[in-house]
C-alpha cells in the first residue's frame, strides 16, 4: 500500500502544515479527479472546470492553516470549489472561442433507450435543466457520495433544506425520465 | 414512518447512516407502501443510469504542485539560510549606519574629504522686511552717488590750481559724468521700485517662497 493510500486526510493536513509541503501532492492526487469531474459535470465546460479545479487547489494549499475540522478537507475543497463556481456565474462573460462545451449537452433528439447514446444526452440535459442548487447536490450525492453533512458544509446549507431540495431534484429527474420513455409496447 | 419520511431517508439508505430502529421502519414501510417501492426503484435506476451515462474523465493537465522542500533538512538548505540570513542583516545594519552618520563627501580641486555626523543646519534666514530692503537699497544709491561726489570734488579741487584750457575741459567732462551719474541714480531708483512691486506681490501670495532664484530677471533700464 503507498502513502496516500494508507494516511488519511488530516495527517496529510497535519504533514502539510508541520513543514512537509510534499504531502499536499498526495491530498491533490487524491482528489483532484473527483473535484475536476464534479465542476465538469457542473458546469459542461473542460476549460473552466480545469480553471476552477486548478484555483480552489490553489486556494486550499494557501488556505490550509485556515481550516479547523482537518478531517473535512474534502468538504472544505469542494466547498472552495462551489464558491467560485458560483461567483464564477455571477459574473458577465462574452462567448470565448477556446472553451471546450460537452459534446451534444442540452441535444434530446431520438428515442430514450438505457445504455444509448440518447440516454446519456437525455440524462445529462436533464441534470443540466435542473436549478443550480438541485444540480449541485444530485452531482454531489450521486457521483461523489457524500453524506450530508458533508454535504452541508460544502453547500452551506442546513441538512434539512439539503434533503428536500434533493427530494424535488429527484422528481424533477423522474418526471423528465417518464416523458423521455417510450410508451410501454412501442 | 411515513411516505415523506420514507423519500428523506432513501437518500441515505446506502450510506449507512440510518440507526437500525430507523433501517427496520424503512424496510416495514417499503414492504407495505406500493408509491415507496417505486420510488425507491426509480431512483435507484436514475442514480445508476447517471453514473453510467456521466463517466469520469482525467483533466489534461497537470494540476497544482506546491513547492518542494525536500531539502529542508540539509546542511545545504540550512547554510543558504544562514547566508542569505545574514546578508540581509548586513545590508540592513550598513543602511542603519548611514542613517546615524550621516557620511558627506565633499571634493574640490585639490582634496577628497569625507565627514560624518550631522553637519550643522544651515543658518536660518533672517526675515527681512520691505521697508529694510527698500532701506537697503537706498543707502546703497547714497552710498554711491556720495562717492562719486566726492570723487569729483577731489577732481575740481585738484585743477583748481591748473591755468584755463584744462581747467575748462575738467569742467566740461565733470558736468558729463554728473549728468551720467543722475541718470544711473535715477536708473537705481526705479529698479528700488520694481523690487518693491515684487515684495509686494510676494507678501500678498505667502504660500510661494520668497527667495533669490524666484525673482524675477529685471534688465536695469
């Protein structure tokens, strides 16, 4: 078993702020995949989500002497994470040449049929027409488990509103999967 | 439990967070509500159609790597740190000493010299007044036309004793020089007046400094 396999969160905080600035490599290996694939999925762009990947790594290594529960490092990244993600929205953009959009993201054409291509389009257009709250915590609870109260954290948000709004998500996407399906004996 | 507790708790039925008084109600209410069956059903399928359709992928370039200190222990990390520890206190000790010395280089044509400490102040300018200047300015043209005077009566009296020609000549060059003295006299008194008109325009304006380099150029007339 390597180091970053057996040491968990809060030593590799620990070694970090101890003087030992090699250990945030493992902390940045560990979950800069995840944290790149959830703004990816939240925002349907790979050069911002490397952007705002690169930035709250950046923010949480500057940052770290600031965090208390050392345990929750990944809730503390990914919350730095939703923030500039979220400030990133509010501010006014011109259409860039170079950002890179996920192929065919918001395209429903064809039949919704499981393990289609058509199902992939369905599904990823309908998390995409989700409100941003709804979508960032179906991202967050269904590709990357967090509980919530992790949840809680990186959202900023109270555990009960966390369920509910996860409630109406998941109607929202039941709803949209029904009126895809084909009608039973098509 | 009911319906709407069911739906809360299904999110969290995986994670292992529910007490086992709250797993054995879950399981009651889903082997006796038909709408819970189906929706946990429901969202089972759509949380393993999302994982299936939104795989993951790797990002394109290399993420942020914090700076190495691998040589922190070294004898040579350490002796770059004394060094450079050192050098700044150096510098910062020699800026200190010119600060408390006051070192002056001074150089003329024939010695280098240098001197410390606080060379004393300048001696501070008196303020002088118009009426001093324009008292000044006139003792100096009565100065003036007093020796001229004076040197021209010392001329009269010396040829006094000549015979005629030269006497009349002597006469005649003294009332030109006279007369070239009342004009040079009238000429000082009216640079006198500009540079009172000056002082005064300077009184009036007390923000801008008086001094020898803001006066302004007077051609004598």
């Amino acid at each position: 078993m390597t180091q970053a396999e057996t040491e968990t969160d809060q030593q590799l905080v620990e070694q970090v702020l101890g003087g030992r600035n090699e250990a945030f490599n493992l902390l940045v290996w560990r979950w800069q995949r995840q944290l790149y694939n959830f703004l990816l999925r939240l925002t349907a762009d790979r050069e911002l989500a490397q952007d705002l990947s690169q930035e709250a790594l950046l923010r949480s290594y500057l940052r770290l002497k600031d965090l208390r529960n050392k345990e929750k490092f990944a809730s503390w990244l990914f919350r730095i994470a939703v923030n500039l993600y979220r400030s990133d929205r509010r501010r006014p953009k011109l259409p860039i040449e170079g950002s890179v959009p996920l192929d065919g993201l918001g395209a429903t054409s064809g039949p919704f049929r499981p393990g289609t291509r058509e199902m992939q389009l369905t599904l990823r257009s309908l998390v995409s027409r989700l409100t941003q709250e709804h979508r960032e915590i179906v991202l967050l609870r269904v590709f990357h488990g967090f509980q919530f109260d992790e949840m809680a954290i990186i959202l900023d948000c109270p555990v009960s509103t966390l369920k509910s709004r996860l409630c109406r998500a998941f109607e929202e996407l039941r709803a949209g999967l029904e009126s895809q399906e084909p009608p039973a004996g098509s | 439990m009911d319906c709407e507790g069911f739906r809360e708790h299904i999110f969290e039925q995986k994670t292992k967070k529910l007490s086992t008084a709250e797993i054995k109600d879950f399981d009651a209410h889903h082997q006796n509500c038909p709408s819970c069956q189906d929706a946990l059903r429901d969202w089972q399928k759509i949380e393993s159609f999302l994982r299936a359709s939104w795989p993951s992928e790797d990002p394109q370039i290399p993420f942020f790597v914090p700076p190495s200190r691998a040589h922190q222990g070294s004898w040579l990390y350490n002796v770059r740190n004394w060094v450079s520890a050192a050098s700044t206190a150096v510098l910062a000790a020699s800026l200190l000493l010119v600060v408390l010395l006051r070192p002056s280089v001074q150089y003329n044509r024939h010695e280098l010299s240098f001197r410390f400490g606080q060379t004393g102040p300048p001696a501070e300018a008196q303020p002088v007044s118009q009426v001093q200047v324009e008292a000044w300015a006139r003792n100096a043209v009565e100065q003036a036309v007093a020796q001229e005077t004076a040197r021209l009566q010392a001329a009269s009296h010396s040829m006094s004793d000549s015979p005629g020609v030269e006497e009349s000549r002597h006469l005649a060059r003294m009332g030109v020089e006279l007369e070239m003295l009342k004009e040079t006299e009238a000429s000082l008194w009216q640079q006198v007046q500009q540079h009172g008109l000056y002082l005064q325009s300077a009184w009036q304006r007390p923000s801008q400094p008086i001094g020898p380099n803001r006066a302004p150029s007077m051609s004598p007339q």
